[in-house]
C-alpha cells in the first residue's frame, strides 16, 4: 500500500501541476478550484485500466487518507486514495468503464469548503491536444504518445465509431462471421470484450440480436473478477492424522485397476403364447413357416427404435450456449438402441443357422441319397420353436449399466406388446 500511496501522490501532483497551469489562463477567480482528476498509473508498466466502483457519489465531502475509487487491472484491484480533502464535483467515468487510459480525466474535484454550483469545469486537456474530429468517447480514447508515435490499442474506437480488431480473428467468431456472411466493414463496428479488446463470440452473437447486447460485457467483468485470487483470508490449515496403512496390492504388477461401471439386470417375463397361435394359423391356412427366432428378432428390432439416450454431462458448446443464454441448440432425446435380449435356452443366432443333413455312405452305395437338387416337401418346425413356446412365458433380460437401467426397461416393455398384443405386425 506504501507504493500504491507513493504513485497516488505521483498522479496527484501532474494533477495539480496541470491544474496549476490552468488557473494561469483562467479568467473567473472561482474556477481556480476545480480540479481535473485523472486516471493514475498504479504501476510502471501500466497503461490503462478499469473503472471497478466508485467509493464516492457527485457532491460528497471528502478527507485525505479516503478510497475515492477501485481501479481493475491486469494484476489485481487496487484501491485510489485520496492525497487531500476536497469535493467529489463530477464523475465522469461511471462504475463499469472498461479500458480508460492513464491520464485520462476520470472525475473533477474542488477544495474542501467550496461551493461546487458555483464553480465551472476546468477544460479537457487531453481532449483540448486532440485534432479537429469529434473526441471518442473517455474509455476509447488513444494512449498518451511515446517516443513521438501514438499507441494504438486493438479495440481503440476511431470517431466514426469503428474499432480495429486482432486479425486472423478467434475460430469460433470467424466461423459465426463466415456463417451470417458479415462484412470486415461491419465486423469494425462490434466492440470487443476479451483479453486487450478482442473479439469474442458472444461479442458477435449480441450484434446479431442472438442474446442480450449487455450480456458480454457483464460476463467480461465477472470473469475479470474472479480471475484475481484473493490471498487475504489465507489460514494456516491444521495437520491431519496419518492415513491408516494401505492393505498389499495385488501381485498384478502394483497397479490399480479402473473400477468398473456398476451392472443391473433388468428382466421382464413375456407370453409367447399368441406368436405360437399365429405361427400354427400361418402353418396351417397359408402353408407358411415362420420361426419363433423371426418374430423376436421383429420385435426387437421395433423395440430398439427410437429409445430415450442415455443422460451425459454437457459439451463445451452446449455450456457456451447456456452462460451467453442462446439457448437454441437442443440435445437429441432420441436415438436407436442395440439391445438383444437374453432369453433361457435359446439363441437367435443359433436359430437362424440351418443343418443340411449329410448323407451316408451306406446311403449312397445302397442308392437312397436324396439328389442334391431335390428339395423336402415340408420340413417341421424345429424343435427350438417347440422348446421355446413350451407353456408360454420366458424371461426376457438385459444386463445394462446402472444409467441405461430406464432405457433398458423401455426397450422390454415394448418387447412385451409386440410379443403379446400385436405379433400379427411384426410379419
């Protein structure tokens, strides 16, 4: 704070010297006590600064030794304290002001005891070295010359308005620039709120109307804030207990294995009694064989259409979206499953291979090979379908993680009418 203090009365004596300088061309005795307040470099490489809050209001009183103001760097916060008694006679840069220069008038204050209504405001000297063009506004103003050339910030707005930006821009926003097809004249005229002025997404989205134009702006300050760690409040921790002994690791080299997702077996009994009545009535009046294996694989197929997805954590994208408050990109709800279900004593792969008998030797000599051309005139229905639709009911499993477990069930129950209720559409 010493140091802050030293560069405090630093600014404060250019303050008054340029102050000094103006009274010698003032006509009015009274304006003589009306000082320019200026922004203060709080540090030897500082070049300009935010206006974080103002301790003071327009017409307040105050003492030397009282915080005027804090100013946000690129460092820390640091509070601007006052060298003298006076009045607070004017702000001119409000609470909020992003990127104010140093040396640049930030405030007007008088003597302590004056009568500010009667006082008028001391010139602009930095406005008054400008050229003949419109000034820009306070927190756009260029950086006081060095070495005979002026600084030229990347954000700087020229008085038309327009602001020049850091090229080849930031992916995100070339694309979204690209997208909505915005020219490199209109690009000029966004405002940056990153880093040193450049130019954000959000940036872009607030001057097509996609959010709330104050909303970068008011991030920008957020995460400038939260940026400074705060080291004021630190406290000693207290020791802990030893940990207890870890047991022996297994002799599989030392290493922990990953632990594994948690497993649930979900299960739902399903009557094959009507599939079975429909097969034999097909059997029957067409002349047509249908397996038990089709009308499940049908089923399953129908069951694995359209399943809830499985809840995940958020992209980056779709966390974008929701702190600039887009809200437009929606997750897919849906999506296609690849459950199989588990049935005791049958298999739809094993169901779909069909044997072709081999013929014997003895078969062959005696002349009683069938031709291999020659097909049978009816084969029955294989045993499996019999075994299977035994008195009706089979348990239908799935063995899924733990988050899969309501998609799981969806996907039985839907098993469960096309089985039950409607097999006549599933041929």
């Amino acid at each position: 704070m010493a140091s802050l203090a030293a560069v405090c009365r630093v600014s404060a004596r250019l303050t008054s010297g340029r102050a000094a300088a103006a009274r010698g061309f003032a006509t009015s005795p009274r304006c003589l006590a009306a000082q320019n307040f200026i922004m203060p470099a709080l540090s030897p490489t500082m070049t300009e600064g935010n206006i974080a809050s103002w301790k003071v209001k327009e017409g307040d009183s105050f003492s030397a030794g009282d915080v005027l103001l804090e100013i946000e760097t690129d460092k820390a916060t640091m509070d601007v304290e006052a060298q003298e008694d006076g009045i607070m006679m004017k702000i001119v840069s409000q609470d909020g002001s992003k990127g104010v220069q140093v040396g640049t008038r930030i405030a007007v204050v008088a003597d302590a005891g004056d009568d500010i209504s009667a006082l008028e405001l001391p010139p602009d000297e930095q406005a008054a070295q400008g050229t003949s063009q419109p000034a820009a506004p306070i927190s756009q103003q260029e950086e006081p010359k060095s070495a005979g050339k002026p600084a030229k910030r990347p954000d700087a707005a020229a008085g038309s308005g327009t602001y020049d930006h850091s090229y080849p821009l930031l992916p995100s926003v070339g694309l979204l620039v690209h997208e909505h097809g915005i020219s490199k004249e209109d690009v000029g005229k966004i405002k940056g709120t990153g880093p040193n002025g450049r130019l954000l997404k959000g940036d872009v989205l607030a001057f097509l109307g996609e959010i709330n134009t104050n909303r970068p702006a008011t991030l920008s300050s957020h995460f400038s804030k939260m940026a400074h760690l705060d080291l004021s409040n630190i406290k000693v921790a207290e020791k802990k207990a030893s940990p207890a002994p870890k047991a022996p690791e297994a002799a599989s080299g030392g290493s922990k294995a990953a632990p594994k997702p948690e497993k649930v077996l979900v299960e739902l009994p399903i009557s094959l009694e009507n599939v079975a009545q429909l097969q034999r009535r097909l059997r029957d009046s067409a002349d047509v064989s249908v397996s038990i294996a089709t009308f499940i694989s049908k089923a399953t197929a129908f069951a694995n259409s359209r399943l809830p997805v499985v809840p995940r954590p958020p992209t980056t994208n779709e966390l974008f979206d929701e702190v600039v408050g887009l809200g437009k990109a929606k997750a897919a709800r849906f999506s296609q499953g690849g459950y199989t279900p588990s049935i005791p004593d049958f298999s739809l792969a094993a169901s779909r291979r069909t044997s072709t008998p081999k013929s014997d030797i003895i078969d062959i000599l005696a002349g009683s090979a069938k031709k291999s051309g020659s097909l049978p005139a009816r084969r029955p229905a294989p045993k499996l379908d019999a075994r299977l639709a035994g008195d009706g009911i089979h348990t239908f499993s799935l063995l899924v993680s733990k988050e899969e477990k309501a998609r799981a069930e969806l996907f039985l129950e839907r098993c469960k009418l096309a089985l039950e209720e409607v097999p006549e559409t599933l041929i």
